[in-house]
C-alpha cells in the first residue's frame, strides 16, 4: 500500500462523515499553499537541493511539510515524533499521556516528564500573563461543549457553572517534575499541543546537516519555518479568510527561519444553533464561546507553543487588550474582524501581503 493510501486508511479509522470531510478539504487547501510556495522558490534552485512536499497524519490533524534537502524523505520520523508526543504527554483520550494521568488523580500529585514539566511551565505563566484568557485547566469545560466532537450541543446551564467553579490555572500546582490538579478540573492543552509539535519538529531539524530548510503546517493553524529556501528567497505563508473557509487566502505572510505563526479563528470548529456560531475558543470567564467581534488572530513569535498559545489568548482578550501581552513576548500579530477590518501590529505592517480586497487594513492594533 502506498503512503497516500496508509494515510487514508489510519484516517478513516479514526474518523468519519463530515470530521473527515473537513480534514480532507483542509488537506487539499494547505497542500495548494505549500506547493504555491515551494514553487515560486523552485525555478532558481541548485540542481543538487529539490524539495519535496508529503502530508502526513498526527495531533488530529493534517501535517503538511515542504522540505529542502539533500538528504532523504525525513516524513516517517517527524510523524513519529508527533505522534508521539501527543501519546506520551499530551492526549486526554490516551490513557498512556501523561496529561490524561494527571486528569485521572484527581487531586493526587503525579510525577511527570521533564518534558511535560517544561510544556506546562510555559502554559501557566501565559496564563498569569493573560489574566486567565488562555487557561490550561479548561478540559471540563471544552468537554461540556463538544465542539467538533460527535456530539456539539449547548451545555446545561447548571452544569457549566458548576464546571467553571472548578476551573482556574491556580489550581495546577507544578513543583519541578510533579504535577496535580488541586480542584475537580481537567487539563486540555489543546490550545498549545500543535505548537509544541511544531518546536519538536524544528529542534530535530537542527540536528540535521543535510536539510536546508523546511515549512511545516499542522492543520493549516500552526505553522513553523526552518533555515532557508536555496534562492534566499523570503518563505510566505498564506492566511485563510474566515469568511471563505473553503478555499480563500486573507494573506501572504513572510516569515524568516526560526519563526512560528499560529492563527486561531472562530471557523475553525463550531456549530450553528438559533444563528449563533458556538465556535471552540472558550472565554475561560463565562464558559461560553467568545464573541467580540473577532474572526480570526495570526501570531508570529519564535516559540510555536507561545505563538499557539498567544493566538488563542489574543482571541479572548479583544484586540486593545492583547497589546501589551504581545509586546510582553515581543510577538506580532494580525487581527480579522467580522466587518472586514484587519489590524496590524507595528512589526506585522511590512510582513502582511493582502490578497482579498473585500478587507480592509485599518491603523494600529491597540
Ligand atoms: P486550533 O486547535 O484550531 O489551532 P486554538 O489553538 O485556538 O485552535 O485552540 C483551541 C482549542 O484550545 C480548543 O479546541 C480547546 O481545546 C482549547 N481552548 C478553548 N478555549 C481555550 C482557552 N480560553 N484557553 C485554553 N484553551 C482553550
Ligand atoms: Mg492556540
């Protein structure tokens, strides 16, 4: 059987019906970006460096990487490496992850990884930083929704409070390599888990002499770039247009090696009832879906945990609110609105190459 058809089938395991429509179309669509942007860099390689673009299947989602190498395919190990990570430390289905053995203690202390350890250090401090937007102690809450999940439904109302009650950051109590939750919540890092992969797959790279560069995109919302294309040329990554999930490009953003970009967008996973769209980022203050006005924050930052995290931080707090946490992480950022308006931070203005006209770029970010 051939890799495509492996692919499919291990997909087709795990998922079914619309989920896997869903990921089949963002394959397609994050395949046409990458190749878009490997071959405006093409024409004027070396003979001996030729890039080669694979998907693959990990952390949920479709990975997609175009790699400039002189060495050989390198997507069996960074499958395996994703993989993995969201077996051993990240997974709340798994029962082999740790996050799901420190969800199943209930109050008792689990010694963890150093890895983990390290993740989850980073986690709380951007939670203290973001006055508990981003908040890793969510699980309950996320579960109570089930927003892509088979069974999305408005929770009841009892019961969300009742979950919100136990949920808050300062319950998580890390002390070196031992974690515990001191309340009834669970941790989801579902909001940090595709940028972890990404600083996984850039430190293994660096390890390796023979590749010159590379793109990587999990599930088309994070996205890391290493070292540089053989031309020297910039490396764009393309945005989606939340109003055109389907196939349409915002924007075209350049990013240098050693870069990360997340987005988060209320397109990504929702469901419509009575016209709302109960989308799946939470304001950790209420426990509903956040609405603001957003439809979409791009972060570039030169962590990919942080820019994961950030993106879906900046999306709870409002774009005037999340300023001054970018600037605290020297991290830029694009934000969409739902009357078209985008707006730029100072260091994204030169980066952001519009490709919609039916947006409009507004002033400043604050
Ligand atoms: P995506 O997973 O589509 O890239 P995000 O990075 O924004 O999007 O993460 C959203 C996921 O994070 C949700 O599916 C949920 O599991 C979790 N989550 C939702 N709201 C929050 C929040 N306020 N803080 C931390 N995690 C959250
Ligand atoms: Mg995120």
């Amino acid at each position: 059987m051939n890799k495509e058809a492996i692919i499919k089938r291990k997909t087709a395991e795990k998922y079914s019906g619309r989920k896997l429509r869903n990921i089949y179309r963002n394959a397609a669509v994050f395949c046409a970006a990458l190749l878009a942007a490997v071959l405006a860099g093409t024409a004027a390689l070396g003979a001996e460096i030729e890039p080669y673009t694979a998907t693959d299947f990990a952390m949920d989602t479709v990975v997609s990487e175009t790699l400039y190498t002189s060495g050989s395919d390198l997507t069996p190990e960074i499958g395996r490496l994703l993989r993995e990570t969201e077996e051993k430390y990240l997974s709340w289905t798994d029962e082999s992850s740790e996050v799901f053995q420190i969800n199943q203690a209930e109050r008792q202390t689990v010694q963890i990884s150093e890895e983990l350890a390290g993740y989850l250090e980073k986690a709380l401090k951007l939670a203290e930083d973001s006055g508990g937007a981003f908040d890793p102690t969510m699980g309950k809450v996320i579960r109570l929704w089930d927003i892509g999940g088979e069974n999305p439904h408005v929770p009841d109302e009892e019961e969300l409070k009742r979950c919100l009650e136990e949920t808050g950051y300062e319950n998580l109590d890390l002390d070196g390599e031992t974690a515990a939750i001191k309340s009834g919540a669970d941790l989801d890092l579902g909001a940090v888990g595709k940028g972890i992969g990404c600083d996984l797959v850039m430190d293994y790279l660096k390890e390796q002499e023979q590749v010159f560069g590379m793109i990587l995109n999990l599930g088309g919302s994070s996205v890391a770039v290493y070292g540089e294309k053989p031309d020297q040329s910039p490396w764009r990554v393309a945005v989606r247009d939340p109003e055109d999930g389907d196939s349409g490009y915002l924007a075209a953003v350049t990013l240098k090696g050693g870069e990360f970009l997340s987005t988060s967008g209320n397109y990504e996973k929702y469901f419509m009832e009575d016209g709302k769209r109960y989308h799946h980022i939470i304001d950790p203050k209420t426990g509903y879906p956040v609405w603001n006005g957003l439809t979409s924050v791009t972060v570039i930052c030169d962590s990919g945990l942080l820019a994961d995290g950030l993106s879906t931080a900046c999306f709870v707090l409002g774009r005037e609110d999340a300023v001054p946490l970018l600037e605290m992480y020297h991290a830029e950022a694009a934000f969409v609105d739902e009357d078209y308006n985008i707006y730029l931070t100072p260091g994204m203005k030169d980066r952001f190459e519009l490709m919609k006209n039916t947006y409009t770029i507004k002033e400043a970010a604050g």
